[in-house]
C-alpha cells in the first residue's frame, strides 16, 4: 500500500509530507507513534526531513488518529530552526528528542529518539540495552 503524500504551505513555501502509524510500548503501555517524513520543494531530490513522535501526555490504548496539520507544521518548523536545508540536494535531517526536543512543541506528541518497530521507546529501556 503506498503512503499518501500531502502538502503543507509554510510562509510562502510548499512542503510534501507523509506519516505512518505505529504502536509502541513504553513503561508497559502503548502509545501511538508516528513516523513523519518531509521534502521542500524539491521534492524528494531535496533533503528529507524525518521525526518519530510519541503521543502524549500519557499512555493510552492505541487509536486510529492521524497527525493533524498543526503536528506537522511543528515537525517542519522544528526542522527549519534545527537546520533543515529542504533545497539542498539529498541527504537527510534527523530530529530527535536528545537534540532537538526543546524546539517541538506539539500538543497531541512529543519528539522521540528515533524508534524502528519491535524496539521499546522508553530511552532507559535502549540505553541499558546499548550499555550492557
């Protein structure tokens, strides 16, 4: 199944955008977690921007919803203030909550390390399992 692309217009620029959903276990609940991806326009020659966002504040059973515009502008816009060069050719950005956190703000999610299918989400989870 292909990943519907969106547009967003930010102070006069255009971006495309894709999200998918996902469910993770942090702290023995399950939160929604969503993997944003964003080009300029440039389209995917340019540099691609990717977050993982948690829902949040808190853990709850694991719905059907979907980030809403105002979510991705704040990706975008976190993206813009960390470095994101859209126009450049290739490459990708990465946000993360360990460097970029203090710059998201979401109300419905939270910026997450970056978090792949059957890992915990839960940082102290990760980091005993990369110190061990």
């Amino acid at each position: 199944m292909r990943a519907r692309l969106r547009q967003i217009h930010i102070d006069g620029h255009t971006f495309t955008w894709r999200a998918a959903l996902h469910s993770v276990q942090v702290n023995g609940f399950y939160h929604r977690a969503v993997y944003v991806r964003a080009w300029g326009s440039g389209g995917r020659n340019g540099q691609k921007l990717e977050a993982d966002l948690l829902s949040a504040p808190g853990p709850y059973v694991v719905d059907n919803g979907y980030p809403t515009p105002a979510d991705v502008r704040a990706v975008i816009i976190c993206g813009l203030k960390s470095g994101w060069r859209p126009e450049q050719r290739g490459g990708t950005l990465v946000l993360s909550d360990r460097e970029h956190g203090a710059n998201f703000a979401a109300s419905g999610f939270r910026l997450t390390d970056p978090v792949r299918p059957g890992e915990s989400a839960d940082p102290t989870t990760r980091e005993a399992r990369q110190q061990g």
